[in-house]
C-alpha cells in the first residue's frame, strides 16, 4: 500500500469511532479534547487502517466496470477462474492472522498522513491439515505532513501449503 495523504478529518473520525461503538466524546467534543493529553480530537486507535481507501490500488476497493470482492453471488464476489485440470492448483488458502499496532506519536485531527509499506520478516511451521504454514509480515509506516513516524502498523498474513483436509 502506498498511500500519499491522508487527511485526518473530525467527520471521518466521528463515524470511525461510530461504527467500533465507542461513545467517548474525545472523538467528537473538540472542546472537552483539547483539555486531554492528546490536546485534540485523536483517532481511534485502528484508524489507520481507513487509509486503505486513499490508496487507488486497495484490493478491496471497487473499481469500475471490474468484479472485485462482494460484487458478485459467490462467498467472495469473484468469479473463480477455471484449474484447467490441476484441482486448485496446489494452492491453499490465506488469512489475515494478526495486526500490531505502535504510535509513537498521538495521531489527530488536523493531521495528514503518508503511508509505506514494506515487507517484514517471514517464517514456516509445519500444519496438521494444510501442511506447511508459511507466515509473512508487511509493515506500514504512516508519517504525519512534517514526515514524523506516526504509527507503524505490522500486518501478519498465513497461507497453507495446499488445502486443509478434514479430520
């Protein structure tokens, strides 16, 4: 993900903490924050992951006139393109297994933030039913407008070496 701004915005803030269900007025009572810690309205503690909509290219994101994920009647919305024979291509499934997330700074309304990614580290555990798991790391660096380290968020994916079997 290469994200190059990201504004922190009160509105954008408001609905974020909305939507996790969490009622604290720091999130919308400019008044009441600028007597904390933070001395503004902060984001919630996973906004970052919202920039994912200011980058073009988010898998997720649709794109016009393009099957992309939940447009369509299958569990995931796209079409699954024919094995030619190979019944699945030897290929097992992937997951999203952890998030970790270090501020070294209060992010806050008024920021605008610029976000890299980068991989991390990678390493294998042997399976009971998909075999080999191999599990690997991409670190994002979100940086304010003065180029500061805000928050590094670390994202562990794991992928099976062929599909789990059952039993």
């Amino acid at each position: 993900m290469a994200v190059e701004k990201f504004p922190i915005e009160s509105g954008h803030v408001l609905m974020f903490a909305r939507s996790i269900g969490d009622a604290n007025k720091i999130y919308y009572d400019e008044e009441y924050a600028k007597g904390t810690e933070t001395g503004g309205i902060p984001a919630p503690p996973t906004f970052v992951q919202a920039s994912a909509q200011y980058d073009p290219d988010y898998f997720l994101r649709p794109k016009i006139g393009q099957e992309w994920f939940g447009s369509a009647k299958g569990p995931t919305g796209i079409t699954p393109k024919p094995d030619n024979g190979g019944g699945g291509g030897g290929s097992g499934g992937g997951l999203h297994a952890e998030q970790h997330y270090v501020y070294h700074k209060p992010l806050k309304v008024g920021d605008v933030l610029s976000a890299t990614t980068k991989p991390g580290k990678s390493w294998e555990k042997q399976g009971r039913r998909g075999g080999k798991l191999m599990f690997s790391e991409s670190v994002t660096e979100y940086r304010d407008q003065s180029g500061e380290l805000i928050v590094t968020a670390t994202s562990v994916g794991v992928r099976t070496e062929r599909p789990a079997t059952s039993g």
